[in-house]
C-alpha cells in the first residue's frame, strides 16, 4: 500500500508505559512545540530518564523525524488533558513534538521542512490509525488551562486542506468586518456551548477561573490565530457556529 511506509531516525526513549496498547486505541494525534531554546536540549529531556517526558515523535528544525517511541507504546506528552468524552489523552494518542522555542523564548514561525515532515507524518498516521479529523488536536485544545502548544504560528488552515485537522469555511475578508464586534449574553451562550460540541472541555478548570475566558483563548488559539484575547466577539461566533457543524 503506497504511503504506509515512513523513514525516521531512531532515538528511543525510557519515558513509555511498558505495557503496549491495542491499535484500536489509538485514536488522537496531538501536536506541541517543545518550547526550549535549543533543539538539542528538547531531545534529551524528552529521551532522559529523569524528565519523565516523551512524545512518539519529534520533527527537527530540519525536518527530520525522530522516532522516541513506537506508537503501539503509550508515550508520557499530554499529562492532565481532556477532549470530547475523553480524559487523560496520553492513552489514546500519538504525540508530536515540533521542535519551536515558543512563546517563553520568542516564538518563531515554523520551518517549511517542518510543516513538509508534519504533513508526512500525519498523513501517515492518519492511514494508518484511521484517525478522525475531529481527534487531531493541539495541547492547548486539550489542555488549555495550562498550555498554549503549538501555539497561533501553527499552520491548521493550510493542513486541513491536505484533510489534516478542521478548519471553517467562511470567507476570510468577509469575516475580518467582524472581529472585535460585540455580541449579546445569548450569542455567548451559544458560542461556548459550540465549544463544548467541538470537544473543548469544562472539566479540566477549576471554577474560581475564568472558564469562558480560558476557553476562548484555546480557541482563538486554534481557529481565529491572528487575534487571541480570550474576547468573545462576532467573528469567533461565527467560525465556532462554522466549525462546531463539522464536529458531530
Ligand atoms: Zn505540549
């Protein structure tokens, strides 16, 4: 079968459940940024024992694509997370790391090599695991109480039209006469409720925060990336409303 083959170089981990996994299980693909300064620093946290840190792959600034764990392995890169009726997504997913400074270290645009291997992965993947476009994910969807990995530079409009991931189909100039317009509580109230449709989880906030808020912000993060201010406005209603019919 054409494309079920992936060349990667091999650097394992110590950091995996010994016990292996049914390939039914595997479900989600969850993209992060390493958020180090140098490459070579990500590598070996993600491959030292201590760190307890791993993911199933690691994408160089170069492209290359580093195998740390085999994917019948249940890899340690999602920690507390939820999406859907899912909780602890560790389980049911194969994690990439794509090697970003991110924002604590001035968040770059990723490499064209990069966004290549992430596309050839995914592909793969995705054939291989029969995943569904509603389970490709960032760590900041499913975690998005304490993460914002990948982060607003990751390319989801151009991977989903390699069918990698949802993106809206609204017009782009029409939408922008929307931004920062305000809306009514009812329009709010439908705007997270989508939230909730697409898989955003409530359970994962601690009531005392600002649960709107944080939400909005994964969100933007994901879908509306050239303004994030945890601000529900008119624009965000409108792709969330888009978006939220795609996930049934
Ligand atoms: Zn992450």
């Amino acid at each position: 079968m054409p494309g079920l083959n992936l060349i990667t170089t091999i650097n394992y981990s110590p950091n995996f459940q010994v016990k292996k996994r049914k390939k039914s299980e595997i479900k989600f693909l969850v993209f992060h940024y390493t958020g180090m300064k140098k490459e070579k620093d990500a590598i070996k946290r993600l491959t030292s024992k201590k760190s307890k840190v791993s993911s199933h792959y690691f994408i160089k600034k170069n492209g290359e694509i580093i195998t740390l764990v085999p994917n019948s392995y249940i890899a340690w890169h999602a920690g507390v997370s939820a999406w859907n009726k899912y909780k602890f997504l560790n389980k049911y997913s194969i994690g990439i790391e794509i090697s970003n400074p991110g924002h604590e270290f001035k968040y770059t645009n990723f490499k064209n090599k990069q966004i290549k291997s992430v596309l050839k992965l995914s592909r793969f993947l995705i054939r291989k695991y029969n995943i569904n476009s509603k389970f490709i994910v960032g760590h900041s969807d499913i975690s998005p109480n304490r993460k914002k990995d990948p982060g607003e530079k990751f390319p989801w409009k151009y991977l989903s039209k390699k069918n990698i991931g949802y993106w809206h189909n609204l017009n782009q100039k029409k939408l922008i006469n929307y931004r920062s317009k305000n809306v009514s509580d009812f329009e709010k109230n439908t705007f997270i409720e989508n939230l909730y449709k697409i898989g955003y989880s409530k359970n994962l906030i601690n009531k005392n925060t600002n649960l709107n808020k944080i939400l909005t912000i994964a969100f933007q993060r994901r879908f509306r990336q050239e303004l994030i201010n945890g601000k529900i406005d008119k624009e965000c209603i409108l792709i969330c409303e888009n978006i939220s019919k795609k996930y049934k």
